[in-house]
C-alpha cells in the first residue's frame, strides 16, 4: 500500500511494480525488485559477509560516527553507517568464510580540522595517560579546539567516550570500564555446545582500541544528537559540526 498526497501522488510505499520512498527529504522512486533464485555462490556468500560485517561495525561505532560523520555523510545523500561502508571496504578483508577487520585503519570521521600528533600512550591497568602535541599546526586550528578520546572494544560491543581536553593542554588521562565481570555473567546466560573462555577463566582481557578526533571549539558544546532532534532535523542543516579525520592512537589490554 502506498501513502498519497492529495496533489502530488504517492511518496512512500509500493503501487504496481514500482517502489516510492522519502530519504533526508527528498522523493525517489525505483522498479520493485524481482524475485530470484538464491545460489549460494561463493561470491554471494562473500559479499553478504562482509556487507554484515560492516553494518555491525558502523552500529558499534554509531556515537563516534554521529559526532564525525554525520554533517558529511548528510552532504553526500548518505546515511552514516552507508558513508563508513564507502570510506572503509578496503579495510573488510574476507577469507575461509570469516571478516577480518583491520581496527586501526578504521576512518570514523572526516573533516577538514588538522588532527593532532600523539607522543605517547601510557596504561596502567585500567588507567591511560596519553601525551599529544599541542602546537599549532595549520591557521584553521585553534588552542580550545577539543580534542575527543573513544574507546571501543569489539569483544565487548561498546563504543564510550572516555574524555574531551582542549588542544592545548596536551595531554588526557582516564579509567577504561572494566567489564569482564559483565561479559563472563552475559556468557554464563548463554546456552552454547562449546564451553565459553569467560567462564572457565578471569585471566582473559578485554582489547580497548583508542580513537580520536578533534571538533572546532565553537561547535564542541553541542551534545551527542538525541533521536528527537535527528528526527526534526534529517539534513542537520543548523549543526555547524566541524571535525577533523579520525586518529587511531593505539590498542589497550586491560
């Protein structure tokens, strides 16, 4: 069933063999697809693995995307988890029925602020110190510019934001979560043929893998987009949102 405007036809919903469909304000319409033989091959096997393997990482980074990539993947007529599968297919390899995702080559946000340099990266159990070079290092950058420290973990599906320092200061300190007692309750609750590690030992550690990203100090303020203000806003045309490319700083164990 379709759904009609009483002077401009049909904008959402199938009529006949075509399909309409709104996408960030704008109306398209496309032939409804044919059904078709499903072959298994070995090429549809890969592309649907790495097609799932994508999606499911652009949903564990969605709040460092939203703050990175929003603004630009709007501009382009993307939605953030299509823009990050169109910057990162390179970085999805597959191979013996499995993706391999190379983490550290990720980019998760795209802008036009110079990034910093990161020096140095210190853990100590839970607790990192990182060091990174304040100066200045084009006319577009600015001291209060913030600089935002993630922390993911794909073992663990979470996405944190861990701390937010201006440029100048240089230098960022704080505790990553420790959640093994929560993995190994959430194993415990799984029913599964094979014995799960959590279960048997404490000794396995969670991969923190650290990310940042700078925003202009004028637009730093501005909190993550609750889903009320996307949904008044699909083109966020009032978030002057300016970042930088994302930085990877390096992987923590705890």
């Amino acid at each position: 069933m379709a759904k009609t405007h009483p002077t401009l036809g049909p904008n959402s919903g199938k009529l006949g063999d075509v399909v309409y469909y709104t996408r960030f304000g704008k109306e398209f319409v496309r032939r409804k697809a044919e059904t078709f033989t499903d072959r298994q091959s070995e090429e549809q096997l890969r592309q649907r693995a790495l097609f799932k393997a994508t999606q499911q990482t652009a949903a564990l980074y969605g709040s460092l995307l939203q703050r990175g990539l929003t603004k630009h993947a709007h501009s382009q007529g993307h939605t953030e988890a299509n823009e990050f599968s169109h910057l990162n297919k390179q970085h999805f390899v597959y191979a013996d029925g499995k993706v391999t995702v190379n983490y550290p080559a990720l980019q998760l946000a795209y802008g036009p602020l110079p990034t910093v340099h990161f020096t140095a990266c210190h853990a100590d159990g839970l607790h990192v110190e990182l060091t990174f070079d304040p100066y200045l290092t084009a006319d577009k950058a600015r001291p209060d510019d913030v600089v935002h420290i993630y922390a993911v973990s794909p073992q663990a599906e979470v996405c944190m934001l861990m701390t937010s320092v201006e440029r100048q200061y240089g230098q960022a300190a704080f505790d990553l979560p420790d959640l093994i007692d929560e993995l190994a309750a959430a194993c415990e609750n799984e029913t599964t043929e094979q014995p799960n590690t959590f279960t048997q030992s404490r000794t396995i550690a969670i991969h923190y893998h650290l990310y940042a990203i700078v925003e202009a100090a004028s637009t730093a303020s501005i909190p993550t987009l609750s889903a009320d203000e996307k949904k008044a806003n699909k083109l966020h045309h009032n978030i002057n949102r300016r970042v930088s490319n994302s930085i990877f700083i390096g992987t923590v164990t705890s």
